[in-house]
C-alpha cells in the first residue's frame, strides 16, 4: 500500500493536539491491515478564519502545495491527502521525525556582518531590539533553493523558519502550506536570497514538466480543479510562465511585507 493511499484509507485515530499551532493541528495514526504511519490531521472545522483567504479552504490548499511538489519531483512536502476524519473532512499529512537540534543542518542566523559568509545567502536586516540591526541569513543549501521555487509557484503566503523539518537522509520538507496559491501576489518568506538570480538548469526542466501538467486537461490540472479555484489555477499557470519567462527567481514585490516575522 503506498503512503497515501494509507493516509487516505487508513483508520484514522487522534491521539493528541499539538500546542501554539494557530489551527486545530491533531497528532494522528493512520492503521490498515497491520500498516501504521503517524500523521497530523487538520480539519477544515478547525481552521481559524483568514481575512484574505475564503474560510474553510486551506486543508485543500495544503494538498494542492503536496500535489505541486510531486509534479516538481522534489519530494519536498511530505505526502498530504484530503479525507474525512472524526472531526470532519480535512487534510491529513505524513509525520515527519525531524532530526534533534544537534544533527539538524544550520538553515537560518542572524549575524552581526553586512555581508553573508561564503555559504550563506542574506535575507534582509532585522531589529534586534534597542535600535540595533542584525543581518538575518539562510543557508545556501540547494535543498532551500528548490523550496523557494515551489514557494513562488504556491505563492507561500508564510515560509518561517519553523516550517522546515530537517529529516534522517540528508531530507528537508516543508510544512504548513494552508496560506498558499492566492491569485494576488502574496509571496512572505525568508528563503530570498536567490531573489533575481538565474534559476537553476534543474529548476527550469522541473518549471517547464509542471508547465505541461498543469495544461489546461493535464493530470496536475483537473486535481488542482478540485482543490483550489479556476482563477487560482490560472494564476498559478501565470505565475509559472513568468518564472520560465525570466528565467529568474522572483525579487520581493514590495506589495506585502516579504519578510513573515517572526521568522521562526
Ligand atoms: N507533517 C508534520 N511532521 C512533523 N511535524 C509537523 C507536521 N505538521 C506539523 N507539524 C508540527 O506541528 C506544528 C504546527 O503545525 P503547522 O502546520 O505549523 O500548523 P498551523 O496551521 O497551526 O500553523 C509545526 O510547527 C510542527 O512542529
Ligand atoms: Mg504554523
């Protein structure tokens, strides 16, 4: 049986809530015929409203970022589906074990410099309280560079630094795509280091399968029909020519604060 199919299928159990989590985020297991997998489970019933995005959609926006990511062929957000649950329909997604804070890769720091270190990428200047400043910094980790091209595809409307999970095998997923695929421009994220650069050669063949998918009658299509809305897609399709177009990765727009804060 694979992963998703037994997120979808399995019988689904809570057996806890995660604190500070800003929606109901519910600690789950998933069982069928002696398989098990641990998940969290967000039901729609359970998502605090946003004034910028249409109540009870962001279970299906978190799916529709899982379905982008398989179509970039990445493997960065971990397998999510949508289905019913003890509270309702909402999306359930694989746990991840992150990697104690001692084996975990150093992603993000804020340095008292004006420019990175090698290996570093800035992000922009930060208060660090009595009117000083502190550079904030991300790593120049491809596995970071590949997330901020799915975030400007989804239009992450809130990449912190909290929601990247460190695994086993050199693996880095992303999480907690719920403010994700707006039709206006919302991109929030600390992964700008790259901004106006060159994509890379990897990135461009991904950009230009997911273009194909995403043809009007393609696979990645008709599922993102179900998910999120007709022009939400069409801004999703535009938001990928513009990136093949340019051949670059998006500058900050100046729209929206492009920093989600606090960062973590
Ligand atoms: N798939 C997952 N694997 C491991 N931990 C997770 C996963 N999803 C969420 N978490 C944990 O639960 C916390 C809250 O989840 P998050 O998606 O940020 O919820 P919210 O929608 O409330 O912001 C995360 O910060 C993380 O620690
Ligand atoms: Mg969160």
């Amino acid at each position: 049986m694979t992963v998703t199919d037994l997120l979808t299928q399995g019988e689904l159990t809570v057996r806890g809530r995660i604190r500070d989590a800003s929606n109901a985020v519910l600690f789950c297991t998933v069982e069928h015929d002696g398989e098990r997998a641990e998940c969290v489970y967000k039901p729609v019933a359970g998502e605090r409203p946003l004034w910028d995005f249409p109540d009870g959609s962001l279970a299906r926006r978190e799916v529709a970022a899982y379905e982008v990511s398989e179509a970039l062929g990445w493997g960065l957000v971990p397998p999510t589906v949508l289905r019913d649950g003890p509270h309702g329909e909402g999306m359930c997604q694989l746990w991840i074990e992150t990697l104690p804070p001692d084996a975990a890769p150093e992603l993000l720091a804020l340095v008292d410099a004006e420019e990175p270190e090698p290996g570093w990428k800035a992000i922009g200047l930060a208060e660090v309280g009595e009117g000083r400043t502190a550079l904030l910094v991300h790593a120049d980790d491809p596995r970071l560079r590949r997330l901020a091209v799915l975030d400007a595809v989804i239009n992450n409307a809130d990449r912190k630094g909290g929601h990247l999970l460190p695994a086993a095998g050199e693996r880095l997923y992303g999480i907690d795509h719920g403010v994700t695929f707006n039709a206006e421009n919302k991109l929030r994220t600390l992964l700008w280091g790259w901004a106006g650069e060159s994509l890379t050669e990897e990135a461009l063949t991904a950009l230009a399968a997911l273009r194909g998918a995403l043809a009007e009658g393609g696979p990645l299509a008709l599922r993102l029909a179900e998910l999120i809305t007709p022009q939400e897609l069409d801004a999703t399709r535009s938001r990928v020519a513009a990136l093949l177009d340019s051949g670059r990765h998006p500058a900050p727009s100046g729209e929206w604060p492009a920093i989600p804060w606090p960062p973590v």
